[in-house]
C-alpha cells in the first residue's frame, strides 16, 4: 500500500497538541513528537532521523527549523514548514492497523537521538491490556506531564479512547474546576508522587487511582503515598520505550517486596544467562520480552548498541533481573549506562560530548547518582586539564545552550587523574561512581 508519510510535531501543554496528534494519526500521518524543551541543534537533529515531509510547530514557540524547510499553510494556531523531500499524502488515508502512528525520541549516544516506531495496533492492545487489569472507571483522568513523554502521550490517549475526561494539568496538585468530582485517574512519575506525598495534595479530591512509570519506585515512596492519599490506589507498570509494557503490579494483589510485579497481559517473560540459555526460576539474567505490543524498530535505522527482533520475536534492552516460579519479576538494572533520572533517560555518552568540549576539561565522565527524590541525578565527573580553574558557572554555561535542562549535570565533581579504566581498556563507571561521594564538588 502506500508508505506511510511522517511529520514532525512540537509538543506544547495545551489540548491544542493532543487534537492536532489524534487529527495527524487518524488522517495516516506517522506523528513524530518532538520535545518543545529541547534546544534548536536538539530538535534539528531529531529531524534528521525523523526525516518527516513536514514539520508543525505551536504559533507561539520560538523554534524554526533550519535553512532548507519551506513555510507551508497550518491550522489556527500553528506555524507548518514542508521539509526539502516533502512527500506528503495528496488527502487523507484510512491508516492500517500495523501501520507507525508514533514515533517518540529517546536519548541516544553521541548525541543521535533513538527514533522509536509504533503501531497502531501496539497501542490499542496496550489500552486493552491495561484496562483488563486496571480498568479506569468512571471520571475524569488527569494528566499532569508533557506529551514528549510517552508515558504521559499514552495516558492522554488512554482517556480519550475510553471516552473519559481528559484534564491536562501543569502539576499533580494544580487547582481544578469541578472539584467535587474525584479523578478516575492520573498518570504520573515516581518523582511526582514523592513530591506530592511530601506535600500531602494530589490535588482535591485525590485520584482514586495512579497509573506510575518511567522509573523504580520506592518501597518508602509507596508507603508515603498509601499514608498521605488512603484512598489512592497505586498501579506501577515496568516496561521501556521499545518494549512498551513488561510487567505491572496493584496495591492489594501478592506482589513481594522489591518485585514490578507479573506480566503484562499478552506479553512473555524469559531470563537468559550470558550464554543465552534461557535460566531457571530465580537465577538472574539479562531480560528478554516477547510480545504485540513491542515497537516496530527505529526510524533512520538503529543506532549502535539499541536492541533488534530477531526472527523468534524476543528482544531485550538489557534489563537485568530474575523471574520466581509464582511469575514475579525483579528488575536489578540497566545492562547499559543510561540514566533515568525524573522518569527521564540521558545516555551518559551525550553529555559527556558537550561537557568534554568546556574549557579547561581534559576528560569527563558522567554517571547516575541516586537521590530520593529524583530516582538518579546526573553527575559529571571531571578530570581539569593541567592548571586549569575550572568553576560550575562555566560548566553550566557551557552547556546550557547545547543540552535541554533534564540532561544537564545538577553535579560536577573534580577527579584527581584520568577516570579509572576496566579490563577492557573502557572507562569503568562502576568504579566512577564509587569515587563521585569522596570527590570534591566544583563551585
């Protein structure tokens, strides 16, 4: 049939976005989000793996694509550009099931952003799946984050395709009109449930229930929630942007300590050793996950490192952890060095590039560092070059206008030598990590 055609659309946080997405979709366009924090050079090289036919921006954002992309007509509202291999549809098409109709990015290194594919079918199945378990109920769902999230984009279109409410809000606790009636449900973060169990609102009334992803989250954070909002039921969900939901657990049901709880419905689980034999029940491996609601693959073609579908379907992301015989799953962590800090990755690699590149650095690795709040932080070890002051004013101005706020450090840290290399000759982030509470922070 004919190819699907891509645009690329700038989210804002107004319901503007989440119709012009569901008009893009519904027409056969595959809508790629870009992130409206993003900085210029950010966006542009999203473009670059997207290549979309054309590009839509929210009337009152300052980004412009670069030299080469023509002004092209747009709703009320919106400022569109046709990009130099436009090759749009001439109307509207009826999109099939197994068609892209998402695209989201994720931080990739060496600053190329992942583009990941998914399905119209891969969603709907997701809305089913979830809704067998869960089921929303009756009532407003609220969602309190950005649509460049595909946690947030997917609970935005949960309650439109369950026919519910939907309330973009620019917090948890925002004022709301129509308060007498409690939400059916929010979609939130780890981070944001902390901060709301700190300060005792989840907005008034409180949601009956959370749906939480995008990060681990916390057995004190669980407990802090279950005392501040008795009425809220928490369902956590594990899952990754290629593999959409893994396994998902409620309060109330046999879930252990520490677990993420079963499967997800339609998908399979299976722990394999480093040989790639699969292991036995409680033996840790790396996880590997078959399922229809796995991504399509990376549009502009797959980066180094990110994970393929091999003809039996299993695909993995490099999560280690273990699976008990009661089907319980145990996520330990990530096989690769990326960083998830606020239910947001950052590849490490990405902005080791730009701080490495400030004045008077010789060399820079950057680490996750825990903190209660946010999951991980963003630590940039630096090795100064020889007689060079460095001072966290120049850092951060440094890469203020090369990286969006949520990939810039929030610590910086001086090494005494070069970073400490593994048997393989490759810098050792275990043993960086390990040094990052002895160091001395840069001022």
């Amino acid at each position: 049939g004919e190819p699907t055609p891509f645009v690329g659309l700038v989210w804002d946080e107004s319901p503007a976005f989440v119709a012009a997405f569901l008009g893009l979709a519904s027409s056969g366009w595959a809508v790629g989000v870009l992130d409206g924090r993003w900085t210029g050079a950010e966006a542009d090289g999203a473009l670059d793996v997207l290549a979309p036919s054309a590009v839509m921006v929210p009337a009152a954002h300052p980004w412009e694509p670069r030299a080469g992309h023509r002004p092209a007509a747009a709703p009320a509202g919106w400022r569109a550009w046709s990009t130099p291999a436009a090759s749009g549809p001439a109307g509207p098409r009826t999109p099939g099931a197994g068609d892209a109709f998402y695209v989201g990015f994720t931080s990739g290194s060496a600053g190329r952003p992942k583009a990941f594919q998914r399905s119209h079918r891969s969603w709907w199945e997701s809305f089913a799946g979830l809704d067998a378990f869960a089921p929303l109920g009756d009532g407003p769902v609220v969602v309190p984050g950005g649509m460049g999230s595909s946690h947030f984009l997917f609970g935005a279109l949960h309650a439109l395709h369950a026919g519910a409410t939907l309330e973009l809000r620019p917090a948890p606790d925002a004022a709301r009109a129509g308060a007498d009636e409690a939400p059916a449900a929010m979609y939130v973060v780890p981070t944001m449930l902390a901060h709301a169990a700190a300060r005792g609102s989840l907005g008034t009334p409180a949601p009956r229930r959370v749906y939480c992803a995008g990060a681990r989250l916390e057995a004190a954070v669980r407990a802090a929630v279950r005392d501040a909002f008795p009425g809220t039921e928490v369902v956590e969900y594990y899952g990754a942007s290629e593999l959409s939901f893994v396994a998902i657990r409620r309060d109330g049901d046999d879930t252990p300590p520490g677990s993420v709880g079963r499967a997800f419905p339609g998908v399979e689980i299976e722990v394999r050793g480093d040989d790639g034999v699969p292991a036995a029940a409680g033996e840790r491996g790396t996880l590997h996950v078959r399922s229809p609601l796995v991504f399509m693959g990376y549009r502009g073609g797959a980066p180094a490192g990110a994970p393929a579908r091999p003809a039996d379907g299993w695909i993995t992301v490099g999560d280690r952890g273990r699976v008990d015989a009661a089907g319980h799953v145990w996520v330990d962590g990530r096989g690769s060095a990326l960083i998830i800090t606020g239910a947001a990755n950052v590849q490490p690699e990405e902005v080791e590039e730009v701080v490495s590149t400030a004045p008077g650095v010789a060399s820079c690795v950057v680490v996750g560092v825990d903190d209660p709040a946010w999951g991980q932080v963003v630590c940039a070890a630096v090795e100064p070059a020889q007689g060079a002051a460095l001072t966290r004013a120049a850092l951060r101005a440094h890469v203020a206008g090369r990286l969006s706020a949520y990939k810039r450090p929030r610590r910086y840290v001086a090494l005494d030598g070069p970073p400490p290399l593994g048997r393989t000759g490759k810098v050792d982030r275990a043993a960086v990590r390990a040094l990052v509470d002895g160091a001395a922070e840069i001022r």
